[in-house]
C-alpha cells in the first residue's frame, strides 16, 4: 500500500522510495509492499507517511540516522527519539533540605539513595525512573580547610576558591560505595541550577557576600538556567510578618529578586519553584520529560507543557529556510504526533490530523523563499533590437532566507486547532483573524529573535502567544467560578501618552500595539461585595515601595514619566476568606510574570524594569 502513485513515476523517485523502504524495513516487508502496492490504485502520499509513523510512534524503535537518507519518514522518526531527560545540578548551602524538596517534586530523597557522613565529599548522581539525573554537590560554605566547595566549583566548571584545598579532579560516586575521579573532560553536561538556601536562617555580612559572589558566577556560567530555592518557608511563617518580609528582602537582594520561597511540609510555593524549573529548561530537554519526572501531586497542567514544547519546535521551525522542505515537514509532523501522543489519540484521530501537517507544512516552506525581480539585459540580436524601441526585459532569481513571522503565520494556527480539539477549553474558539492578529502583534520582537537566531527567547514568545490563544476571554488567566454571585472588577491604569483607561474583572489593563508605561492604577470591586475590600502597595521608580492604600484610591503618578516597577494587593473585610485576589504583570522586554495571589509582590524592584500591562482578577474560593 506504500507509495504506490509514487512507483511508476521517474528513475529518480524509485530511487527515493526503496532508499526509505530499505531503510525502514526487513526485506520481507518489502516484498510484501510492492506486492501489494503493484495491485491497488494510486495511494495517498500523506496517509501513507502517517500510517508508518504512526506504527513506529506504537513501538520503542531504535532508529540508526544517517544524513545520507534525508526523508521525512526518517527525520521525523529521528526526531522521536531525541531528546533526553533533564540532567539537574543540585547546590546549596549545608543543612539547606535538599533530600526533603527532592522527594516533595520527585518522590525519591536523595538521603534514600546515597548521603551517609562519609560521602559528603563528593558528587552523587541520583536516577530516576523517568531517565531524570540529579547531581548532588558537596554543601558550600563548609569546611574552608577541606575544600569541599570546591569540588562543587570544580564539577559546575567555575574558579575554585584559591584559599582552600585544591582539585583537579571530581570525586564521583555513581553507585555506593564506590567513588571515582572524573577529570573535567569527563564531567557531564548540566542543563539546569537547582540552587537551595535555608531562608529560615539569617545570614551575616561574610555570609551575605560569599553567596552573592557565588551566584553572579553561577549566573555567568549558565545564564538564565538556575532556579533558587528558598527552603524551610514553614519556619519563616512562625515570625511575625515584619520580621519575615526583612528576611526575604534580605535573600532576595542576594538573588536580584529571583528567589522562590518553599516548604516542602506545607507545600507551600512548589508550585511556582516547579513552573521556574520548567521555564528554564534548555530546548533540547523535552517538557514532557520533566513533567514525568514529578509526582503526580505537582505535575503541571497538560495544556501548559504542551504549549512549552509545541514552542520550542515552533521555533526550530521557523528558523529553518524554505530550501530545507523535509526538515519543516518532519517537524511539524513530529509536532503533531506529540500534541497526539499527549492526548492518547486514536489511529483514525492521528491519520486525519497528519495529513492536516503536512499539508500546512507544505505551504509553509513558501514563507521561505523570497523571489527577486530585475531588469536583464537583452540576450540576442531580436530583444536588443526591442531593446532600442524601448523595451525592457525582466528576470528572477530566488534567495531562501528563514520562514519567520510569516512561516508562523502558517504554522501557529494548526497547532492552536489540534490543542483547542483535543484538550477541550471551556471558552471560545479564537478566529484566524484573531490568531493572525495577536501574532503581528508581536512580529518585531519574534523577527529580532529570528534575524539573531535566539531559538530560547524566540520559544518563549510562541508560547506566550500560545498561552494567550487559550487564555484572553472572560476567564483570561483563571478559571471562572462556579458561583451564581456576580464578581466585579473596575482596573484603572495610567499609561503614557495615552492617559487613564478603564478595564474589567481579568482583563489585560495595558495597551497591546505598542506597549505604553504604567504609571499607576486604581481598584474598586464593582458591584461591591459586603465585608470585601481590598489594599495594594506598589514599587515605584526612585521612591521605592509606596506603602499599603485602600480601594478606590490611586497609587503611582500621572504624567511624571516614572515608572512603575511592580506591586502587591491583598485583600481586606470579614469576607475576605471567602475569596481570592489574583494578579500578574507585564515587563517591558521580558513578558508576562508568574501569576500572583493575596498579598505577594509582583513584578521587580530595582532593575528598572517597566510595567507595561496588569491583569487583576477576583474568585470565589
């Protein structure tokens, strides 16, 4: 049944064919295809391509790849089995409870498989079941003498401290109880930071220094891949609310701001350390494996890791030019059979939505090729006779460059329909033209990421324009409650340049095309709900955080051109438990920020960032 309107073709597409079949398949199946496909009628190329990818996506096949069979039946099996499981260094202070948030995300301690008081002194790695790697390191600021932080110095591949014990060497134990020495050319590839800091403990001056220094090290070795974690918050709640908002700005001016306050007894802020972890997650690592590394109890929605990694192959694409047909084709095929494998489609299911790939894939790859016209000179004796009567000559030449903005425009839609189709939003279905609209919206920022080739921030963006498709209705960035009692929300904002605007309950309170500074806003619950009120506090340019105010009043400036970098709101009255406040920002050049509840701060403090948009919504609990 394989390829059959393709046999009878030219020399060259039977050469194609059998170098896929030969490729793919004992000689036996061979015999039998041709058979078959020499008494059946012409069939379709596409349902043939998904059938075998669909059988092979059915089993655990281990492809041997070669540059030399560049098919898309081939690139796109290729691209199933790539991608491995995320390799996690985990640094921290000593006594920091690294074995108890390990076991709080991944339900394996890290006590339960190695650290006994002899084996401090050297690099663990821990696996598991998921193929998920965690390299744990010897605690700093322990014995200076010793040395022992600069084992950890030496596997993260940063300077050594010069007044302590020097090595060259890892002391690796892989299996208890035996340690080997990797040298450093052996040292394995990290893909991520897990940096752990026991917030429940107050630092001193020395202190405060050597683990800033030591991050900024960190940070310059690997970038945005590190997420600290302050352990031990059921502790900090024990102090009153002063003594602990101190303890946290002490910390969080160590991390600039980035720090993600857990417990691993309450649970408390996992969540977030996870959402962190998820985002910084290089783009070979795929999401679905760290997602198989939790335990069930933290997983993430199944919408929100799709989305991840729908957008990092979206960006692989539309970095590709449109020359390289067969690797646009085998990724957007193998784009579709995840978002299918994710939902546990069924044959039928994946067929129709497989030839729905390739066909967008196809006309895709014309975004690709950019024609040029110019005036020839005339070729022969008859046009340079034309040519002196006037008449001129054209010709064309064509340059592939980079699918880009518009390849996006081809692709997006596609993977936006299969999402909506198979993980059934309880809102509405987002028209093309609105889906076009959102992503020109955001042209010049995915064509810079494009024209400097930053696939990481270029998949940040598809996903957020992912994530906003699902999102941006009357449940925005929450679900809506299942009460029968209105909920009512009137956001004002001062934006520059265009001056006050008035939003509702879970709106984006900003201005999309182009973004404009927020220089203020202004809350009320509307209709007013008895025993509800709320307060907010914000964080403004050269005059810090402006102190707590209550609704209907006015927090920031108007007109002064002074920004406003971030905020809080909680909420007041009797009724007050009844209900949750949520809110998140948008930073200029950064995006959209974790979501905020009842209280904590959101957006930045002291790295002038600029809020360009809030979005504040209130529920029932």
């Amino acid at each position: 049944m394989i390829l059959a309107k393709f046999i009878t073709s030219t020399f060259e597409h039977k050469k194609y064919i059998i170098n896929i079949i030969l490729f793919h398949m004992k000689l036996i199946e061979i015999i039998s295809i041709l058979e078959q496909a020499k008494n059946s009628g012409a069939i379709d190329f596409i349902y043939d391509i998904g059938k075998r990818v669909w059988e092979y996506f059915q089993k655990d096949y281990d492809l041997s790849y070669s540059d030399e069979n560049p098919d898309v039946i081939a690139k796109t099996l290729h691209r199933m089995n790539t991608g491995a499981a995320p390799k996690i260094a985990l640094v921290g202070m000593t006594s920091a409870g690294k074995s108890s948030l390990i076991n709080a995300l991944f339900g394996k301690s890290m006590s339960e498989v190695q650290r006994t008081a002899d084996t401090t002194s050297c690099v663990f790695v821990a696996k598991f079941p998921s193929g998920l790697l965690i390299y744990d390191t010897p605690g700093l600021a322990g014995d200076e003498e010793l040395g022992y932080e600069n084992i950890t110095r030496l596997f993260l591949e940063i300077p050594q401290e010069e007044d302590a014990t020097q090595f060259y060497t890892v002391p690796f134990q892989e299996k208890p109880p035996e340690i080997t020495e990797l040298s450093t050319d052996q040292l394995p590839k990290l893909d991520a930071i897990l940096f752990l800091v026991d917030i429940s403990r107050t630092l001193n001056e020395y202190e405060k220094k050597a683990l800033r220094g030591f991050f900024l090290e960190l940070k310059n070795k690997f970038g945005d891949h590190i997420v600290v974690a302050g352990t031990h918050l059921d502790e900090l709640n024990k102090l009153s609310a002063q003594e602990r908002q101190g303890q946290l700005d002490s910390y969080n001016k160590i991390f600039g701001n980035d720090l993600a306050a857990v417990s691993s007894i309450s649970g408390e802020g996992l969540s977030e350390l996870i959402i962190k972890l998820f985002r910084i997650m290089p783009q070979k690592v795929p999401a679905t494996k760290l997602q198989e590394s939790l335990i069930n109890a933290r997983k993430l929605n199944r919408l929100s890791f799709v989305i991840k990694e729908s957008s990092n192959l979206l960006a692989e694409i539309i970095l590709l030019k449109g020359n390289q047909v067969n690797d646009i084709k085998a990724t957007y095929l193998w784009l579709f059979a995840l978002i299918c494998k994710h939902y546990s489609v069924d044959e039928n299911t994946w067929l129709s939505c497989n030839g729905s790939a390739l066909n967008i894939a196809t006309k895709a790859t014309q975004a690709g090729i950019k024609e040029y016209s110019f005036i020839r000179p005339p070729k022969n004796l008859l046009e340079m006779l034309q040519s002196f009567l006037g008449k001129t000559f054209q010709a064309s030449v064509l340059e592939t460059k980079p699918l880009g903005i518009d390849g996006l425009k081809e692709l997006l839609p596609g993977v936006y329909e299969l999402l909506y189709q198979l993980s059934n939003i309880d809102n509405s279905k987002r028209s093309l033209l609105k889906i076009n609209h959102i992503i020109a919206s955001n042209a010049s920022k995915i064509e810079n990421f494009v024209q400097e080739k930053q696939v990481e921030k270029l998949a940040y963006q598809i996903g957020e324009i992912l994530q906003r498709l699902f999102e941006e209705n009357s449940t925005d960035f929450h679900t809506q409650s299942n009460q029968t009692e209105p909920i009512g929300l009137r956001v004002l904002v001062h934006l520059e340049e265009i001056k006050d605007r008035i939003f509702r309950n879970g709106e984006f309170a900003g201005n999309h095309d182009p973004y404009r500074r927020l220089e203020g806003f202004q809350l009320n619950i509307d209709p007013p709900i008895p025993g509800l009120s709320m307060r907010y506090m914000a964080h403004l340019q050269e005059k810090c955080d402006v102190p707590w105010i209550n609704e209907g009043e006015f927090i920031g400036t108007r007109s002064e051109w002074r920004r406003l970098e971030g905020f809080a709101i909680e909420l007041t009255g009797v009724a007050a438990p009844k209900y949750n406040i949520f809110y998140r920002c948008r930073l200029q050049g950064i995006g959209d920020s974790l979501i905020c509840s009842n209280g904590q701060f959101c957006g930045s403090r002291g790295k002038s960032q600029t809020v360009e948009g809030i979005q504040v919504w209130l529920e029932h609990k």
